[in-house]
C-alpha cells in the first residue's frame, strides 16, 4: 500500500507531461465563415451530399461567424433561415467544402474560398 502511495503520484504527474491530441474530427475540418449582411438573426445549417442537414448554430446581424464543416462528404451546402418568418430560407450553392481549408459565404451572394478564420 505505501509503494502505490510512493507511485501514484508519480504516474499521475508523468501523464498530465505526456502529448494529447485534442484536435479530432470535426474540429480540422475546413473552416467555413459565414457573412450576414442583413439586420436580422438568420440560423445556420449545413446539408451534405445525402440530405442530411445539422444546425450550426446563429449568426448575428451584420456580423460574421465562424464554423467547422461538420460532415466528411465530399458535397454540400449552407442553408440559412431568418429568425422571425422560417420561409425566408436561402442556399448556397453546392461545393465541395473539402477541396480548401477555408471558404467565405456572404449570405444572398456566392461561396468563394479564401483564407478565414485564422487559417
């Protein structure tokens, strides 16, 4: 009992010192930086190639946001609706959001690849 006592901390502080890969799927996947022009709220969501779709999260008014591609499918697209009336509903067109590490959307115009987010 006393040598585990001895060894424990040993060990455990040898762990906190050994190398961690926190960075896992998704989290380096391309990055994706979404411009709202407008003066409302808009929820962003991203489809892949098979039609599944996944929230985003919120964009502010005339700000940006920055997100990861959450899908590894080759094909997509970015899906935004206004806050206040869901018919108001706008797509990008389909890219291949892996072909870059980073791609700029400016909501109502076409997606462009360009170096976002720190990337």
């Amino acid at each position: 009992m006393r040598r585990l006592l001895l060894v424990a901390p040993i060990v455990l502080l040898a762990a906190c010192f050994m190398p961690r890969y926190t960075a896992k799927w998704p989290y380096r996947g391309p990055m994706i930086e979404v411009v709202n022009p407008s003066q409302n709220y808009v929820m962003l969501s991203a489809r892949d190639g098979a039609g599944r779709e996944l929230p985003l999260g919120t964009v502010a008014p005339r700000s940006k946001a920055c997100r990861t591609w959450p899908f590894v499918d080759g094909e997509g697209q970015l899906i935004t609706a206004n806050q206040q009336r869901r018919q108001d509903e706008v797509e990008s067109e389909e890219f291949n959001p892996w072909a870059f590490h980073g791609w700029r959307w400016t909501i109502g115009s076409g997606i462009e690849a360009a170096q976002v987010c720190g990337t």
